[in-house]
C-alpha cells in the first residue's frame, strides 16, 4: 500500500487536494451534503428503517466465506456500508477511500472515534432530534484519494465495493479499471449504480447497461449477478417525499484466477 502524503485531523491524504480543488468538490459541503448524507446513511430510527437496506440485502448474499482479509470500498461516504463490513469481518482490515475529507471527517469521528452525533432534521418537518451513539471499530481505516488511482497494490483486496458511485465519477472506465487492478484473483467487486450520469459521452460509452456488461467482461470480470432495477427510495422529508433510484447493482469475479 502507498504511504500517504499527508494527514489532516488523523486522515490520511493519498492525493494533494488543493484549495480550489477543496471549492470545487459538491461533496465537501457541510450541509447540502455531509449533513444529507448522515440523515440518509446514519439515522434509521428517524424514517423508521434504513433506506439503503436494498443494497445491504442484495450484496450480503455475495459476501465470500472463510477467512477475508482486506475489504475495500470506494466512495464510501459517511461509512455506513464499509462499517457495516468492519462489524461483520471483525478480523479483516477494512477500508473506505472517498476524495471528500468532509465525508471522510463525519465517517472518522462517528465510526472510529466514537463520538455521537447529533442529528436534527427540522428543516425536513421533524419536531424531535436525535443522538446517535458513536462507535469505536477498530478494523476501519479511512482515506482521501480518487477512484482513478487507489493507493492499494495489485491483487490485494478479497472484496472491493461502492454504491452511488460509479456514475458520478468523471473517468468511470479508469475507475474500473482501478477495481480490478486491487482485487485478487477471485475478489469480488460488487457495484450499485444508479446510471444518472453527468456526462453525454458517459451516457454514450456506458448506456444501456449491457455496454458496462462487455465492459467488465473484456477487464477479465465473470458477472455473477446482474440486477438492473433495484429500486433504492431516498427520504427527504417528514410527509414521505422521496427521491426513487433506480439502479443497475451487479457482482464480478476478478479472472483470470491464478492457479497454486
Ligand atoms: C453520491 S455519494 C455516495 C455515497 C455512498 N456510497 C452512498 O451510497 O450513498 C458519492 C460519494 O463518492 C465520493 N466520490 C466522488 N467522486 C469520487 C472519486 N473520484 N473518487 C473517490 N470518491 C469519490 C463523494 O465524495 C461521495 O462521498
């Protein structure tokens, strides 16, 4: 694994991120995102459940068995998915690489430090607040870098993972790239994506999605499971207006494998 170039309040930078980058990332704001985010991703008791279990039950039937030893996932937010993982593979090193140090930040203090966090969603009609009791996972590490470069050798991760990413990427094809260059033979990469790209040519190389299908097939990725609407309903408020995803969720299987 790479060394990192710089810490800030204990997270590791694998990447300069200057300034105007810093201005220019919609993910590094407070409030429009990292507190969005933590609602979403943090505060099941406040919708009642957790709105992306979808994701978390379409992907636990893929978990591989026995002994795991490096998890990875890519955009991993606020941490709720890679934490998740930490819980359930107390002895596997776990990993969330976003290139938002504000996400990366909330992730760090809820997750790793153990601090609680103090949610108040009156903005979105709710009259109570709530707090979250932080937790103190040992086997979660966090780090800034972009999907493009991951500071993790070649063949080093047994599952690599990421939600609402892909699609938001500006070189989704270096991405993947990048995810099967860490993955082991036989890794699992496992892949939720809305397909709301930003981008016409992305739209034009990566839709519909059986053009992502011959895109992992030619990388050297077997599709184990292809789902293409898994529908994901994201909170917004306390009437039950939603936002509805519908995405594309897919596992591969990193060949070719190498024989012992
Ligand atoms: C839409 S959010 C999704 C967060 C979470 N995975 C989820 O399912 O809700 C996208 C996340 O990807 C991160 N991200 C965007 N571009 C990235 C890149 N090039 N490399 C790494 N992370 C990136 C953002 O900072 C943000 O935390």
């Amino acid at each position: 694994m790479k060394s990192p170039l710089s810490f800030r309040k204990g997270i590791p930078f694998f990447c300069n991120k200057s300034e105007s980058d810093f201005r220019k990332d919609v993910y590094e704001q407070y409030e429009s995102m990292v507190v969005r985010q933590s609602a979403l991703h943090l505060a099941d008791q406040v919708w009642g459940k957790y709105p992306l279990q979808p994701i978390l039950d379409f992907a636990a039937d893929f978990y591989p068995d026995g002994s795991v030893q490096n998890i990875l996932e890519i955009g991993s937010g606020v941490g709720r998915w890679i934490a998740t993982l930490a819980q359930l593979y107390p002895h596997a090193s776990c990993w969330g690489i976003d290139y938002s140090y504000q996400m990366l930040k909330r992730a760090n203090e809820y997750w790793i430090l153990g601090q609680d966090l103090f949610i108040d969603l009156s903005n979105r009609g709710f009259d109570s607040t709530h707090t979250l009791k932080g937790h103190r996972l040992t086997n979660l590490n966090l780090g800034l870098s972009k999907a493009s470069n991951l500071p993790f050798s070649n063949n080093s991760q047994d599952l690599v993972l990421n939600s609402f990413l892909l699609d938001r990427l500006d070189e989704p094809m270096k991405g993947l790239m990048e995810m099967y260059r860490v993955l082991r033979p036989k890794g699992k990469l496992i892949v939720v994506t809305p397909l709301n790209f930003n981008h016409v040519t992305h739209w034009k190389t990566l839709y519909p999605a059986n053009k992502i299908y011959d895109v992992l097939s030619q990388m050297g990725f077997s599709i184990e499971e292809w789902k293409e609407e898994l529908i994901i309903q994201e909170p917004l408020d306390f009437r039950g207006n939603v936002v509805t995803w519908n995405c594309l969720a897919f596992v591969g299987v990193k060949y070719p494998a190498i024989s012992n």
